[in-house]
C-alpha cells in the first residue's frame, strides 16, 4: 500500500509537474500567442507603414523631382532674367548708338551745310577779289587815262600857244615883207626878202604841223600825240629862234 502510495504520490508530483509544465507550456503559448498576434498586427501596421514609406518616398521623389523641375525652372528664369537685362542693356547701347548716330548726322550735315556755304563765300569773295581787281585795273587806267588827258590838255595848250606865237611870227613877217616890197628893190633887200619869205614859208609849215597836232590832241589820239612829239619836237625852239633873229633891232631897222 505504501508503495502503491509512493508510487501514486510520486505520479501525482510527476502531474503535478506535468501540470505546471502544461500551464508552463500553456502560458508560454498563450504568450506565442499573444506574440504571434502582435508580430501579425505589428506585420500588418508593418505593411501599413511600409506602404506609407512606399507613399512617402513616391511623394519624395515626386516632390524631389517638383523641386529639380522647379530648380530647372528657376535657372531657366534666371537666365531669362540674365538674358532680359543683357538685351535691355543691348537695347540701351543701341539707343545711345542710335543717339550719337544721329548727332553725328546732324553735325556732319550742319558741317556740309557750313562747307558750302564757305565754298560759296569763297566763290563770293573770288568774285569780289576778281571785280576789286578789275575795278582797280579800271582805276588804274582812268587814272593813267586822266594823266594822259592832263598831258594831252597841257600839250594843247602848249601847242594853241605856241600856234598864236606863230601866228604873230607870221604875221610880223608878212608886214615886214609888205614893208620890204615897198621899198625900192635892191640886191641887198631882194635877198632879205626872199630869206623873209623862206623864213614865212617855215613858219606856215609849223603852223600846219600844230594845226595837226592840235587836230590830234583834241582827238585824244595818244599814238598820234606821241608821233607827232616825235616829228616835230624842238620845232617850238627854232621858230622861237627865228622870231628873235627876224624881230632883232637890226633886222627890223633894215
């Protein structure tokens, strides 16, 4: 009996611990359990949050690529912007260009404008210049032309005086040959007279060479003038001799 005892107390210690091994397992269960239910949940939120990751990184990438795109777009603006300024600062350049080329065409007209008036004033004062000349040469002869005609007046005068001395030569001769002829005639007095009449025929000779002269300096006739002072020069000394040799107080008294 003890032994069947024994034996029975130690088979209930061996369920007891095979009770305590199976609450043991069973907790151990209930908390594979437990785990393999959180390990499921926690799969499932993993999945839930691998999903989102997956979400986010699209979202990421997309925006990543918003913001690339964005970036491409602020470069292209920039360069835009780089690029209005260079062609405003072109435009700029060109209107001053375009300014300066219009001054510059303006004052290349006005130095055009300003040559040909200084040609025309040039051909205005070549012109004056050519008429002050021509009036001078024109001065220069009425001035030559009035020195000559105050020669040729005093030469007239000279000549209408020294005509009038010839004219009373000749007239002192015809009465002194009309005294002469009244005279008896005589070798000495035919002599005197006919050296008296050749002394008249002389001086009616100067008379008709200062008749002429006077005849051409009326006419103004300078060539003639000069001619006739060469023929006749010293003609006025030899009748002025032979008005002293025939009015000398001999001859006369003869």
């Amino acid at each position: 009996m003890q032994t069947d005892l024994k034996a029975a107390q130690d088979k209930a210690a061996k369920l007891q611990q095979a009770e305590a091994v199976t609450h043991k397992l069973q907790t151990d269960l209930k908390a594979a359990q437990d785990k393999a239910a959180k390990l499921q949940h926690s799969e499932q939120e993993n999945g839930l949050l691998l999903q989102k990751l997956h979400q986010v990184q699209e979202e990421l990438e997309s925006r990543y690529l918003q913001s690339q795109e964005q970036t491409k777009k602020l470069a292209e603006m920039h360069k835009l912007q780089t690029d209005l300024k260079a062609a405003q600062d072109n435009a700029a350049k060109l209107q001053q260009a375009e300014a300066v080329t219009h001054k510059l065409q303006t004052d290349l007209k006005a130095a055009q404008d300003k040559a040909a008036k200084l040609q025309q004033a040039e051909a205005v004062t070549h012109k004056l210049q050519a008429d002050l000349k021509a009036a001078q040469d024109k001065a220069a002869k009425l001035q030559q032309a009035e020195a000559v005609t105050h020669k040729l007046q005093a030469d007239l005068k000279a000549a209408q005086d020294k005509a009038a001395k010839l004219q009373q030569a000749e007239a002192q001769l015809k009465k002194e040959l009309q005294q002469a002829s009244a005279k008896p005639a005589s070798a000495e007095l035919q002599e005197e007279n006919e050296l008296l009449l050749s002394q008249l025929h002389k001086v009616q000779e100067e008379l008709e060479r200062y008749y002429l002269e006077n005849l051409q300096l009326k006419s103004g006739g300078v060539k003639l003038q000069s001619q006739s002072n060469a023929t006749y020069y010293g003609a006025a000394e030899r009748v002025k001799q032979e008005l002293s040799y025939l009015s000398g107080p001999g001859r006369l008294a003869a």
